[in-house]
C-alpha cells in the first residue's frame, strides 16, 4: 500500500516481527519443510537488496512457497495449526509484497493464489484478530500489485470487502483507519470501484457513517440538519465531530474520492441513498485542512459534472454555491484544488444564473427531500406559482408531493410538515384543482397526519384540512 500504514497494525507487525520462531523445532516436527524453511531463511532478516535478488531470481519457487502449486502446498497450509508460524509468514510476505512489485505478477499467475488465503479472514470470531487483519494486509497488497484485475481477484475481492467492512464498523479508530487505507489501495480501476459500489450497504455505509459523525450529525438525528448545514460540531487538535481523527477522515474521503471517478454509476445513487452533496457541503464548510477541501472540491466536481440534471438541484439546496464563494476566499495554495475549484465555481454559476425561484421549488421537489427553503413560507410564490406546480409536466410534481407524503420520515418529521404546508397553498390558491389533489389521496393523507405524535404535523396538517373544508362549504 502507498500509504503508510496505521499506528495500530505497525505496531502488530513490529511485535510478530520480534518473535523468536523455532524453525528447525518446526522442520522436525513436519510442520515445514526442510525447502520452505530454506526459502524463508534466504530473505528473512537479510539486506533489501539481498532480499529482492533472492525473490526476483527464484520467483516460481516463492510463488509455490506462498500460495502452494505443482502438488506441494503453501507454507500457510502446511503451518495450518501453528498460530505463530501462521502471522510470522503474514507479515514477511507483506513486507516481500510491499518491497518487490515482482513478487505480487508472479503470485497472480497461480490458477488460483487467493484460495487458502480467503478462509484466514474468517479463521476465529474476533474479526481484529491478528491472522485475520494480516492476512487482509497481504490481500490487499496482493490484488492492487496486479497489473489488470482477471476473474480471480475480481471473484476474491466481495469477500475481502466484507471483511474489511467489519473493521470499519468497529468503535476503533485504528482499526477503521486499517480498513479504509485498504479500501484506498484497491479501489485503484474501474472494476474494483463497481465491485465496492456493489456491496454499498456494508462497503460505502459505514464509510458514510463517519463522515455523518465528522460533521456533526448522528444516525438519529433529522437528516434536515444536513440540508440546513445547521449540525454543530467542536474540533480539538487532530480530531473533528464525534471524535473522528483527522487522519481517519482524510482516509474516508480518499476512498470516496476515488469512487467518484465513476460518477455516472454512483452519483444518483449516492444522494439518493446517503444525501452525500449535502453531507461534503457540510463537511467543506468544517473543513479543517487544505487537504481534505481537495478531496471534498475534487469529489464534488466529479459527481456534479457527472449528473447535472439531477444533482446540481441538490447542490443548490444545500446551498453549496455560496459556500464556494466562501471557499474562493480562503487561501489556498494546491494547484490540483484551485483548478477544480474555478471548475467547479464556473459550473454552479452557469448553471445558477438559469435558475426561477419555480425551478428550485420543482427541483426540491424532485430531490425527494424538502427542507423550509424560502419558497414554502412565501405567499407570493404561491400566488404567482400554485397553477403552474399543478399543471406542470402534467400533474408530475403534485405526484411527487404524494410519493414523499406517502412515507413515514421516522428521523425527519419536518418532512410531512412540510409538504401539508404545500398541499394547503395549492388548495388556497386553487381550490378548483382539489379534485386532482383528492385523487392523489393527498386529502386523505393530510387526515391520517392529523393524529401524528409530532406537533408541527398535526398543526400544517390541520391548516391544510381546514382550507380544503372552507373551499368545500362554500361551494355547497
């Protein structure tokens, strides 16, 4: 891996590293071989030049050492119940790995190099373990050391993902900061990228997770904070919201940096399912260092200008725009980030300067997730608006209204709030359509919102139902 390696896991290697291991006990016990322990000897403890002419001169020999072949097994099999043999090969081969970019060609060439060392990762139930963690080490050196992925690191790498997706689960930081650099070295082509995309519920989540956390906003909190970048959030040196260290969210945003490449693929899918413009608005408003607004800039741009249409609405409710201008004004010195910002900058402006207070309605609209954005609040707007939002592209933005009334918002009331806020503009200012609205069941929803717990509900709730009771009488 290009990154230095976390704290935690150099500190497991350095201990395994120190272990007197009693080889030729090992050899009469047949728990190597008298050739095995020979090619171990040969470059463990030796000069790095001695090492790399040792491994680059008899690569065939160490690729059957490592991952077995031509009928002999893997030094791994054969130390299969010695523990201590076990990490000790780990953390030499992650070391030969990291050394020598041969050694990872020549261990791919193996039908299948990655068979006797998947089942490692699952080899006792503390998933922090160490064979487990070095054995994700060795994985992951291994399938980024190759040139082009095949069927074989493609068929390896959704159980290397899953695994790792454990550690970033954990409360512990190091071990979190382990997964993600892993994360980082393999999502380094497009199928790697896709493959992570695929398996986003335990892959991109708990990654989504920390940010949540860095900026300021936990998992049960309204996802409204995030809209009106209203989260608060002390940073202490080295560490930022929900103590999530700095380091640790460089490294998350790498990854997602990284991912954003395939912004065609992910981009929707990644507001929709983790409101993520919102989120990098917020976390770029915290940003604490010039490295993590390249990210944030960088990933932002990449996803942006990938999915206009549909996530540059979003960009513009999460009033990214202005915090641009914001940003424009720091000083900044990366020539990388300054370059995607005037990019960036270039883009939200075009695109801004076309944009009707009706346009940013029916774009949050859209979106799928309202927030009290001026529009809502403003009489004139309704006046000048109701009729075109009901005959807009035939009725499709009152349709819209009704889909997002129609769920439940646990973790964000103001949602339902909203919309009966929406829904009694649109029956003031044209009660003439409340047929169309009734056949929504928007009506009827409004009613069922009545007896909600929340009180801002019940009270947009009863303003709408008493307008539309009005309208009702007076045509009588």
């Amino acid at each position: 891996m290009s990154l230095d390696p976390p704290p935690y896991l150099s500190s497991i290697q350095n201990n395994i590293r120190a272990r007197p291991i009693p080889w030729d006990g090992a050899v009469r016990a047949g728990t190597i071989t008298d050739d095995q322990l020979s090619k171990i000897r040969a470059v463990d403890k030796v000069r790095k030049e001695v090492r790399k002419q040792t491994i680059e001169s008899g690569l065939e020999g160490y690729r059957i050492l490592f991952v077995g072949g031509e009928g002999k097994p893997s030094v791994l099999q054969s130390a299969a119940r010695r523990a201590d043999v076990v990490q000790y090969i780990l953390v030499l081969l992650s070391d030969l790995l990291d050394a020598i970019p041969a050694l990872s060609k020549a261990l791919s060439e193996h039908p299948d190099p990655y068979q006797h060392l998947l089942p490692l990762l699952a080899q006792t139930n503390d998933p922090d373990g160490p064979i487990p963690l070095l054995t994700s080490t060795v994985l992951a050196s291994m399938i980024s050391g190759v040139p082009v992925l095949s069927k074989k690191e493609s068929s390896a790498l959704p159980g290397l993902f899953s695994y790792l997706s454990t550690l970033t689960k954990s409360s512990d930081g190091g071990l979190q900061d382990i997964a993600v650099l892993e994360y980082s070295a393999l999502l380094r082509g497009k199928t790697s990228r896709e493959l992570f995309w695929a398996q986003r519920k335990e892959t991109v989540g708990p990654l989504v997770d920390i940010l949540r956390s860095a900026a300021g906003v936990s998992n049960g909190d309204s996802a409204s904070t995030l809209w009106s970048g209203g989260a608060s959030v002390r940073s202490t040196e080295g560490v930022i919201g929900g103590g999530v260290g700095l380091q640790l969210l460089y490294h998350v945003l790498l990854v997602l940096w990284q991912l954003s490449f395939e912004g065609v693929t992910v981009g929707e899918g990644l507001e929709d399912e983790y409101d993520i413009i919102p989120l990098f608005t917020q976390l770029l408003r915290l940003s604490p260092k010039e490295k993590t607004t390249r990210l944030l800039i960088s990933s932002l741009y990449n996803l942006l200008s990938t999915n206009k249409q549909t996530l540059l609405p979003a960009a513009v409710l999460a009033r990214l725009p202005g915090l641009i201008q914001n940003v424009n004004g720091r000083h900044l010195s990366d020539q990388d980030l300054l370059d995607d910002l005037q990019n960036l900058t270039e883009m939200l402006d075009e695109y801004t300067k076309t944009q009707t207070t009706f346009d940013e309605y029916a774009a949050e609209v859209n979106s799928g997730h309202l927030r009290w954005s001026p529009p809502h609040r403003s009489p004139t707007f309704w006046a000048e608006n109701a009729r075109r939002i009901l005959e807009h592209e035939k009725g499709e933005l009152p349709r819209k209204l009704a889909e997002i009334m129609s769920k439940p918002w646990e973790n964000d009331k103001q949602v339902l709030a909203i919309a009966c806020n929406d829904v009694g503009y649109l029956v003031k200012e044209v009660p003439e359509k409340r047929t169309q609205l009734e056949k929504l069941g928007l009506k009827t929803r409004v009613m069922e919102l009545m007896q909600e717990p929340d009180e801002a509900v019940r009270w947009e709730s009863l303003n709408a139902l008493s307008g539309w009771l009005r309208y009702s009488f007076e045509t009588k």
